[in-house]
C-alpha cells in the first residue's frame, strides 16, 4: 500500500472531501481566515520586512538613506559563497542522519515494548535542555584530541599516535550537532506518533505487507506532515545556528553563515546592519524555497489518521531485536546526555573550566547567594511560561484556521509562521525592535516586559507551529462536525474535540518552547532593559568574564528547573490522554494482536 | 551557620546604626540628605575633593540611589563596583552587558523612544557611540588630580569636549601555562613566535572574528610592531579558538602551553583560582586597550553618573582597577600582581581610535587572507 491508497483509504471515518468543503463552506469559521491570516502576517512578517528593508538602508534608524551597496558587497564577496555552502553541505549531513535517529527512537518509545523505552523521554529532555554553548564547549573536552575523556579511554585499549576522536573538525561537528538535534526533533515528532491509529497498518497488513513495509509504506506517509515540517525546521535551525559551530567548526577552518551575519553586527567599525540582513536574505529565501518544496510534495493529500471510532494505540513485540533496541537506547544515551551533562556538572564544582582537583560546591552557593540570579530564575520561568503558552495558542489558532480551507489566507498563515525561524536570534530581535520604533504607538513599549515577551513569541512560534502541525493534520474536521451535528457550539467544538485531541502535542510543543525560552540568549540582551536581566544574560555575563565554572552552575540548576517542569508537564500530559482515551473510545489493548511476527495478524 | 550569621550580620548592621547616630549628632553636616555617610578617610582625598564628592552624593541620593551601566567586562569589573556601592551607601548598581551592534541598538532604541535606560556607558569602542552623539560632555574634576601622569598623557585619555575619559587599560599579554613551560623560556617580544620551532604550541582566538585576537593583532600591525610576515608566521603555528573563553580553557587544561593576546586580569583570576597559569608581558609594546567610560545623553541618574567617574579616578577607584588585573593611569596605585604602572608600561605606540576605526575592513581582510587557509 502507498501513500495514494493511504489517501484513499482514510476516507472512512471522514466525511468525504466534496460535502466536506460544502459544508466548510457554510461554516461561519470559515471567514475567520482573513483576520488570522492578516494578523499572522502583521505579527510574524512585520519584522521580517524591516531585515529585508535593512538590507538596503545605510541605517536601520533615523537618518538613513536608500542603498545597494551592503546587497553589493555581501553578493559580490567570495566568502559568503563559501560560507554558504560550508552551512548548507553540513545542515543537510546533520539533519538526515539526525532525523533518521530521532525517527528511530520516537517509534521506539510510541510503538515498541523495547526494554528501556521509558527512559527515552527523559534522556531527550536532558539533551534539549543542554544549551547548545555549554553542548559545544562539553563535546569540545570531551572530544579534545590531546586531552580528551574519550581519547584518552580508546588508548588505554587501542595504541594510536593521536587521539582518533577529533571533535574539532567537520565529522565532529556533524556528530555532535546530530546528538542534539535528536532531542528536538523526538519531541516535536513525538505527538504525531503518539496520535497514530494502528488500523492504517492492519488494514496494510491485512493486505498482505511484511511489517517493514507497512511501517514504511503506510506508517511513515501518513506522517510526512510532521515529518517534513521538522526536517524544514531542523535544517533552518541550523542554518542560524552560532555556537556548536564556532566552537567546533572554527579550529577546524569551517566557517559558516551565522558566524558571517555575527561578524558584520560585531565589526571593530562599529556594526554593519545592512551586510548582516543582506546575508539574512539568503537564510529567508533558503527556508521560503523549503516551505515551498513542502507545500509542493504534500499537495492537496489528507494526513488524517486519528478517527472517531476509537484508539488503537498497540505497541509492536520486537522479539529477538528488543534487547539491540534497548543498547541503541543505552549508547544514544551515554552520548548524548550523560557524557556531556557529566562534563557540565563537573565543570560546575570545579574551581575553574578544566581543573581536575579542588571540586567543591562554591559556585553554587555563589549563584544561590546572588539575589539577582535567584530573581532571574524566577523571572525566566514566568516570561518562558507566558511566553511559550502563547506561542502554542496562537499556533494552534493560526494553523486550525488555515485548515479550514484551502487559499491565499491558509498560504499566507502557514508560511509567517515559518517567517521567523529563518533569521539569527540577534537579527529577529533587531528586526522586532525597528519595528517598535517605527510605529509610534509602539516605541514607548521598546524595553518593556511587552517588547520582550512579544519578540520571544515570535522567535519560538516555528518550533511550536512544527509541534502543532502534525498533529492538528491528523486531526479531522468531521470530529468537530459530529459535535456541531450533536448540539455543541463552534468554541466547544473545538476547545472539547480537537484541542482535547491534540493535547499531548500542545503539550509537547509548550515543554519544547519552554525550554527554549528559558535559555535564550539574543533577545533578552537586547530587550530586556527594563525587566532585569533573564537568566540566559547573568550566564551571559559569566562566560564573557571568564567565569565558564559559574556559568556551568546556573545551568546545572537551570537544567534541574526545566526537569521538574517536564516531570510536571509529563503527569498533565498523561492525565489528560486518559481523558483523551475516555473520549474517543475505550483503548484497545493490542498486546499480542500487535505482534508484528504473529501470523495472525497477516 | 546561616543562621547565626544572619543574625550576626543584623546585630553588626545595628551596631552601625547606632554609631553612625551618634557620628551624625556629632559633625551632621557630613551626612547628606537621604541617609548614608562618607567616610573621607577611607575615600583618601583632600577636602576639595570631598566636599564635591558630598554634593554629588546628596544629589545622588535624591536620584533615588540608582545607576544603570551599559557595555562590557561589568564582571570583570564588579568589585571595583561594589566598592564604590561600600563607600557610597544607599547606591545600587544595575549593569547591562553588550557589544556591537546589540550596544548600537540599545542606545538608539533608547533615544527613538524617549526611554532612557543608562546612565553610563563603558566600552574601549567608546569612539563610535560618541560620534553617533550618544554623550554628554562631562570631566570629572577628580581626573585631574590623577598623580603619575604627565600633561601630555593626561589629554591623550580624553577628547577634546570630554565627550568621553580612560580610567583604565586592559592589558593584553601572553598567557603561559606552568605545568608545560617554564615562564623563564618564553620570549618576551611578539617577533619571536613567528618562529617555526613554536608551531603547534601557540594557541590564539581566531582574530577573523570580532574580539580579543582581532583586536590585539589589528593594534600590533597598525603601530608597526609586526608585519604581515610576522602573521603568516603565527598563522602557521597556532591553533585558532573561535571563542576566547575556550581559548583560556584549552590554555588551562594544558592543551598548548601558550595563549597569544591573553587578557591580563583573566590570566590573573584564573591563577587566583589554582589554574596552572601566568600572565607574562612584553619587554615592549605591550598592547593596552583603553577603556573608555563616558556619561550618556539623557541619562536619567546624572548626578549618580557624575559621582561614580570621579571615584573612578581617585586612589581609592583607582587601586580597586589595580586589584583586579586592569591597569589604572594613576602611579600611586600598587598592582598586587607585580605589574608595571601605567607610565612604566612600555605601550605600543598606536594610531589614534579613530584611525584604527577607519583602518578596521582593511585590517580585517588582510588578517582573513593569512588566517583562512585556503581562503
């Protein structure tokens, strides 16, 4: 079975498409298009437009003039070509190889008993909540050639001249941004697979496909919305990514495009904008072409899976293969998490960045005794919560009303929420406060909590959106019918159906977005003058003082808050998919009837 | 324990309040309006001096006792800051660390809507923000009373509207590490490590990109210290970082013995720290970076401002800049590290801020060429 049969074959428990669009188009939802989409645009574009203005201005700010000489310059220097293709050869690399590993365990942990399988969410949630600065300095030591842990370990058994492990250097900095990348791309994956029905498989099965061939032919199309919109993000993610690369890639001569867009805004002249947001163009068209390319291979198929006949959530019996699974889940671990947290926590107790004797808790006490620091906790988990509540409500708004029909509107919704990721945090902030300072009604709100909250929701609206997305694809429109049909009002209908439905992916997408927030960096130095500084700008001042173990410490505690909240976020989650569970149907408990090498099942 | 010290800390606190009551029933004019006492012994400066500091201070207070910093190294800087918040009671500091164009953008943000945030603006690119009209002329009257330095000097520290002034240098040197050379072997002059017997062993932040390496190597090219040469030499035989912070790491790890353009007072933290480390400076044309504090247009607490660059320049700011590895201007202050006062030295000679400014894309383009092989 295809992915054209899976088109055709999820037409029961849907309406068909022709009433369906009929009756859309008797729906007063139906209007609400227009005004998602004009402020979609006007939130998500606005600042966008200023980076593409800036490129041809002498200035962002008053006094400018109309120019081409920053496109001239960037366009017309070797380097950036360079820089381009260092950024795009490696992006690729990493993303494939990541996305295969992240797709591997998220199946694992949804669909499989592998032994072990519990421990996979909370070894994502370390690897998410690793800042990629403190991520690229751990795998830097670790990694050393001279001196690193791991070296140093493979030559007590094997005999080589140097270390064979090179963190510093191309294949180093593909691995370890692979390792990283998983994390995010599990979570954002993860509600849609949780939200597959299983009756798509049988019926394939049924049909007479092995099981590999179901799950690849069948499983996985029927997931390419979520599929593909991770792929898109984790590339564009990428793309602007500043600090594993400058890390790693710059002993190793690689030099990528956010280090050029860092070296125009850093110069020793004084900070060239419009080269910075010319370079910025080339990112904004790579993720257009991208959106597109999507838009092109999803065409006009539907990616229903869930149903209102009720769940069919069974796991696989991988046999013989559940204890390699189980090994796979042990090295992802070992090195993607344990290494490079124990390397922080290490670092954390040391005296300084690197020392082997001396360990003590100082640093701790030192940042528990910092009023500001402990105000700062507390400030980042409000604005990180606020902030990235927001972003899932208004994603799961924005992307619900796209859905409702086909049009300019739904193009115009889906595409500004990509807008954002395409650009450096620096330059989304830039963009977000020449926006604030071209409106009058808005400059007075430059530095403010509002100004803050608002570029932060704005930078993380991408990664929410992709967690939303597949899920609300696979949600189908005849559920809220059915509930209209039944006497329940438009809002009920989808407050009580498809949010209902979707509520381990909203989850998910606010945990995602949450923690992201909570260590952002670029827009809190430059927004925050008003509301203190966040904690991302104390481990700022830290590090830029030298002070690596201190900043190893805020971290250590920072990573402990974000646990807790998935500790937390994880009990809501479960509680309401039992609800979940109650609303579309009993569970079906699948146990052996799942077994992928039962014949009967054939 | 902590406990016990709280409650220590209260009786301690009440027991000042005690004497500082009976200390203003004695002399209340020292005391200025809102609370808090000066304490002119432990501010060592003549009654002149004192009597200005204490209008400032009154005024201050009547600010509401708050100072907002813009610019860099505030960590770097804080005990110079607490200091001042010791002996000036009642006055809190609130620093905002940023460069480049996050600094640029602040401060115009700022002045387009009309919210001014800092008072003060700290930064050794001082020069960019004046030009784009960002300061208020201000000198300090204690800047002239700076002992140690010869008129000549004295005006190279400032503009001609005092648009800006330098309390301080940031000295960049070599950091060694001692567990892999003897300090003795080092040279002591930059044209050495050209040298092809230290390939392999140099450590440097990439100098490509905006920081530490960019910006000493920029200043020892454009004072004629090195040649282009010399950076094809260096080029060969270090390790470049593209982080300064991972660079010192590397350096104290004992990864290479040797860190080109190491900043003075991170070399000296690290050491104080039990790092295996030692700052070592040039027999000549050691590179300083002035830092340069100015008083921003619109500040909303001038007087506070005003009060905190005079104290930069009396002893008492002056041996606090000493005591954390930055070199004041003033000869009276003592460096504990054994280093050089500002006048004994030996800077290179370098063209003025504005011609590096200008200097700056050709610099950067040559430094790209030597550096990115196969660029």
């Amino acid at each position: 079975m295809n992915a054209q049969q899976v088109d055709s074959f999820v037409a029961p428990g849907a309406i068909s498409a022709t009433s369906s669009r009929r009756k859309r188009s008797l729906d007063p939802f139906g209007k609400i298009q227009w005004p998602v989409a004009i402020c979609g645009v006007l939130l998500f574009v606005s600042p966008v437009i200023m980076i593409v203005v800036g490129a041809f201005r002498t200035t962002p700010f008053t006094g400018g003039r109309w120019t081409l000489d920053a496109m001239a310059e960037v366009f017309t220097n070797p380097a950036t070509y360079r820089a381009s293709w260092e950024t795009a050869s490696i992006a690729v690399v990493t993303v494939l190889i990541s996305m295969v590993i992240a797709i591997f365990f998220v199946t694992l942990s949804t669909r499989t008993n592998s032994p072990l399988r519990g421990l996979i969410p909370a070894m994502m949630a370390f690897v998410v909540a690793m800042p990629p600065l403190f991520y690229g300095i751990s795998w830097g030591l670790l990694g050393n050639q001279t001196s690193g842990l791991l070296n140093e370990f493979i030559t007590v058994f094997w005999a080589f001249d140097s270390g064979p492990v090179n963190a510093e250097s191309w294949w180093g900095l593909v691995a370890v941004s692979a390792l990283r990348s998983v994390g995010f791309q599990y979570f954002l994956l993860l509600g849609a697979f949780m939200a597959m029905d299983r009756s798509l498989e049988e019926a394939a099965r049924l049909s007479g496909a092995s099981p590999v061939r179901a799950f690849f032919t069948v499983q996985l199309p029927v997931l390419f919305p979520a599929i593909g919109g991770v792929t898109i993000l984790s590339l564009i993610v990428f793309l602007e990514s500043f600090d594993i690369p400058a890390i790693l890639g710059i002993p190793a001569g690689i030099y990528v495009l956010p280090t050029e867009v860092f070296n125009y805004l850093n110069s020793g002249a004084g900070p060239e904008y419009a080269r910075a947001s010319a370079l910025s163009l080339i990112l904004i068209t790579i993720m257009l072409l991208l959106v597109y390319l999507q838009y092109r291979m999803m065409g006009r198929r539907s990616f229903v899976t869930v149903s209102g006949k009720g769940d069919n959530h069974g796991t696989w019996d991988l046999g013989r293969w559940r204890w390699p699974a189980a090994l796979a889940i042990v090295l992802y671990a070992l090195f993607a998490a344990v290494l490079p947290v124990t390397q922080l926590v290490v670092g954390s107790l040391a005296p300084f960045m690197g020392a082997s004797s001396g360990f003590s808790f100082d640093n701790f006490a030192e940042v528990l005794e910092n009023e500001k620091i402990m105000y700062a906790f507390g400030l980042t988990a409000i604005v990180a919560a606020v902030g990235a509540a927001i972003a899932v409500l208004v994603s799961f708004v924005m992307l619900w009303a796209a859905k409702l029909r086909r049009g300019v509107p739904r193009t115009l919704i889906g595409t500004a929420q990509w807008l954002p990721a395409a650009l450096p945090g620096i330059v989304l902030g830039l963009g977000v406060l020449w926006f604030f300072l071209l409106l009058p009604p808005l400059r007075g709100l430059v530095g403010t909590p509002f100004s803050l909250v608002f570029a932060m929701v704005i930078s993380v609206i991408p990664l929410a959106g992709r967690a939303v997305e597949g899920a609300i694809a696979q949600v189908p429109m005849s559920l809220e019918e059915a509930s209209w049909a039944s006497g329940a009002n438009k809002f009920t209908a989808l407050t009580g159906i498809t949010a209902r439905i979707m509520s381990p992916s909203l989850i998910n997408g606010w945990l995602l977005s949450f923690v992201v927030l909570s260590g952002t960096l670029a827009i809190p130095l430059l927004l925050s003058s008003t509301t203190g500084g966040l904690l991302s700008v104390h481990v700022y001042k830290a590090y830029t003082a030298g002070r690596v173990e201190l900043a190893a410490a805020i971290f250590v505690l920072l990573m402990i808050e974000i646990l807790l909240v998935t500790a937390l976020a994880v009990i809501v989650r479960v509680l309401l998919q039992r609800k979940r569970a109650t609303y579309l149907g009993r569970p079906q408990v699948r146990g052996q009837e799942g077994n992928l090498n039962d014949e009967n099942t054939r | 324990m902590r406990t016990h010290g709280k409650r220590a800390s209260l009786l301690s606190r009440l027991g000042c309040a005690v004497v500082a009551a009976a200390a203003l029933a004695a002399c209340g004019s020292d005391r200025p309006a809102g609370g808090g006492q000066l304490d002119r012994a432990a501010l060592g400066v003549t009654d002149a001096t004192f009597a200005d500091l204490k209008k400032l201070y009154r005024a201050a207070l009547d600010e509401g006792g708050e100072l907002v910093f813009y610019g860099t190294n505030h960590e770097v800087l804080a005990p110079v800051y607490e200091k001042f918040e010791k002996n000036f009671p009642g006055i809190k500091i609130e620093t905002h660390q940023q460069t480049g164009a996050q600094q640029m953008a602040s401060l115009q943000a700022d002045r387009a809507s009309g919210n001014h945030v800092a008072d003060i603006l700290q930064s050794p690119n001082a020069l960019r923000y004046v030009n784009a009209g960002f300061a208020q002329p201000y000198e300090p009257p204690t800047f002239r009373d700076v002992k140690g330095i010869d008129g000549k000097v004295r005006d190279g520290l400032h503009d001609r509207q005092f648009r800006y002034s330098t309390p301080l240098f940031a000295l960049f040197g070599i950091g060694v590490n001692t567990e892999l050379i003897n300090p003795a072997e080092v040279p002591r002059n930059w044209q050495d490590f050209a040298d092809g017997k230290w390939a392999g062993k140099v450590l440097l932040h990439d100098p490509t990109v905006p920081g530490g390496g960019q910006g000493i190597l920029t200043r020892l090219l454009l004072s004629n210290t090195v040649d282009e040469a010399w950076l094809a030499g260096i080029a060969h035989n270090s390790t470049l970082k593209g982080d300064y912070a991972t660079a010192v790491q590397s350096l104290v790890r004992g990864e290479y013995p040797i860190l080109l353009a190491a900043a003075g007072a991170d070399l000296e933290r690290s050491a104080g720290q039990g790092a295996p480390v030692k700052f070592l400076l040039m027999d000549k044309d050691n590179i300083g970076l002035a830092d340069k504090w100015m008083l921003l247009d619109g500040a909303p607490h001038p007087q506070t401002a005003k009060l905190f660059l005079n104290y930069l320049y009396i002893d008492l700011g002056q041996q606090a800049i000493a005591d954390i590895g930055n070199l004041p201007i003033s000869g009276n202050a003592r460096s504990p590290h054994n280093w050089p006062t500002f006048t004994d030295a030996k800077l290179a000679d370098l063209p003025p801020e504005a011609e590096i400014t200008a200097q700056n894309d050709r610099v950067v383009a040559i430094l790209t060429r030597i550096f990115r092989r196969g660029s």
